[in-house]
C-alpha cells in the first residue's frame, strides 16, 4: 500500500493562519511568528491549548499557551501560534504534517483518539489552576463543550472493509466520549456546570472536506439553537457565566450553599450587633479539625429581619 495523499493544499492553510494571527497580533507590534507561550512571562489572561499527536510516537500532546510542569518546555518556549494551529489542523489525508522545534519533531492532529477533549480539558484544568487537595467540581463555573453533529448509528460490519471504516470511526468519534463524561461527572448537571451542544440533525452525511455545503451546515445547525430545549440550555450557560458568584457556592435546583458577602448589605458598625453565641457555635461546627478533613454544609435560618446577614 502506498502512502496517503493529502487531499488540500497545506500552504494556502498555512497562509490563511499566518494572515489571522498577523491581523491579531500585528495590532500589538507583535507578527506573524508570534510565539505561543508568552516569551517575557507576563500571567497569561486567557489559557488556551490544543492537541496534537507525535507522528513518530502516536504519543498525545498539548501546545499549551502557558507553562506548565507536565510540558516540554524547551519545544513549547519555541513554537510560533500558527505553527501549533497547523499541527492541530493536520489530518492525515487531508494536510500534510508539520516538523517544529530544534529537532524537527513531527506532529499530526489530536482527533485520533482526542477528537472530544473534554477529559483533556478536565486533567488541565486540575493540575493547572488548582492546588492538589482543591475539588475541580467545587470551583468549576461552567464547562462547555461544542460538537460538530450527532453521527447517524452504522453496524459493526462484516468484512475487512466494514470493520475498518468502524474502527476508524471509534477512533475519531466524539459523542460516545460527551456521554460517558457526562456519566462519570453527572453531579455537574445539578448545578448547570456542564452544557453540550452538538448539532443532533442533518448533519450525518457531511464530511470533514464538504466545504461546499456550508448552507446545509447553517440552516441545520440555525433549527437546532431555535430548538425550545437548546435555547432553555443556552439561556442556563449564558446565565451561569455571567452570574457574579464565587466558584467555591454549590448550586443546585432547588438549593445554594454559601454565602455571597457582595450581595451583604452594609450595617453601620454602632448598629451590628456581634451575636457571639450563634458565631461560636459556627466556628466549632465549620472549623474543628474534625471537619476540615470534609465538606462541611451548616444551615442558617430564621424570620426576615432578626440579622442571619
């Protein structure tokens, strides 16, 4: 068997990217080969990463824009945006790989095997923005996760052929993943932590390559946002992001545990009044050695107006 020819023109997709990231940088006195990882080690404001595959080693990765100890830095500290836009574009088939770094280390696309990242996501997300005893559930605000349409369901098959258009399919697939994460993580749903939004009509027959049927596509993708459910989801997303709540408050359907001290009223100090009983009794439940070991939950109640604020 012969190697796979690349069916598009990989310059023109090199160009393209060049040009978007020259538009967004060029404005900064930056260019197109601007680095990824930020060079002078200013915080980055936005974390961003994408995955690729190792070709020699089949091996996953992630061209991270920021730094990180599970990341090989000496490569990461010299690769240009659209250099890791090219390897995450870099479908075998369709774009030819691309060579990066000192050493000329070859990458194809992540989708074989990460085409749904959502667990990607997740690991990145503990071992970068938490400390190793901090819950990712308990400071998660919203996780969001974007499909590209709902497959139609195919049988296993027969012959050679058949298996191995299904074995291909297993490898890029992308709805199995969304369901067995949603599974292994259903406590998000009680607090709208995690939304999917995939496409689940009229895109089955498209391919990856049909760039001509972007009228399908839209028209498609427009009767699914319209859709009463999705809508009552997006509302729900949209308004869980923008809610100025601390990540640490655990919400519910019916319920909100925590306290939101910017939502406090401010009591002049000669008219508070410290409640030193009640505010004991509080320490001892919340902060005892026995129960910092656990997540503690100590209801407060009473009528309007006797001071629980």
């Amino acid at each position: 068997m012969g190697r796979v020819q690349d069916r598009f023109d990989t310059k023109e997709l090199e160009k393209a990217i060049k040009e978007i990231v020259f538009q967004q940088c060029g404005r900064e006195g930056g260019s197109e080969d601007a680095l990824l990882q930020d060079g002078d080690g200013r915080k980055v404001r936005c974390k961003v990463f994408v995955c690729a595959t190792r070709k020699e080693t089949a091996d996953k990765m992630q061209f991270r824009s920021y730094r990180s100890a599970r990341g090989s830095s000496e490569l990461l500290e010299k690769t240009r945006i659209w250099e890791a836009a090219r390897a995450t574009s870099a479908a075998p088939s369709f774009f030819d790989s691309i060579k990066i770094g000192t050493f000329g280390e070859e990458f194809v696309d992540g989708g074989t095997g990460a085409n749904n990242p959502v667990r990607t996501v997740w690991i990145e997300a503990k071992h970068t923005l938490l400390r190793p005893e901090e819950s990712l559930e308990r400071n998660l605000k919203c996780l969001v996760s974007i499909g590209t349409g709902v497959p139609s369901l195919k049988p296993f098959g027969d012959n050679m052929l058949e298996i191995g258009k299904t074995l291909m399919s297993m490898a890029v697939e992308t709805e199995a993943t969304a369901e067995s994460f949603h599974r292994e993580h259903s406590e998000l749903d009680e607090g709208n932590q995690f939304f999917r939004f995939s496409v689940t009509e009229g895109l089955q027959g498209i391919g990856l390559q049909e760039a001509a049927q972007k009228g399908v596509i839209m028209a498609a993708t427009r009767r699914y946002v319209e859709s009463q459910t999705v809508k009552r989801q997006m509302s729900l997303c949209g308004k869980n992001v923008g809610e100025n709540k601390p990540s640490s408050i655990r919400a519910t359907s019916n319920h909100v545990f925590g306290l939101h001290l910017g939502d406090a009223p401010e009591i002049e100090e000669e008219h508070f009044f410290g409640r030193a009983k009640e505010l004991g009794i509080m320490k001892d439940y919340l902060l005892s050695d026995h129960a910092r070991s656990r997540q503690k939950i100590f209801i407060l109640f009473g009528p309007g107006g006797m001071g629980k604020t």
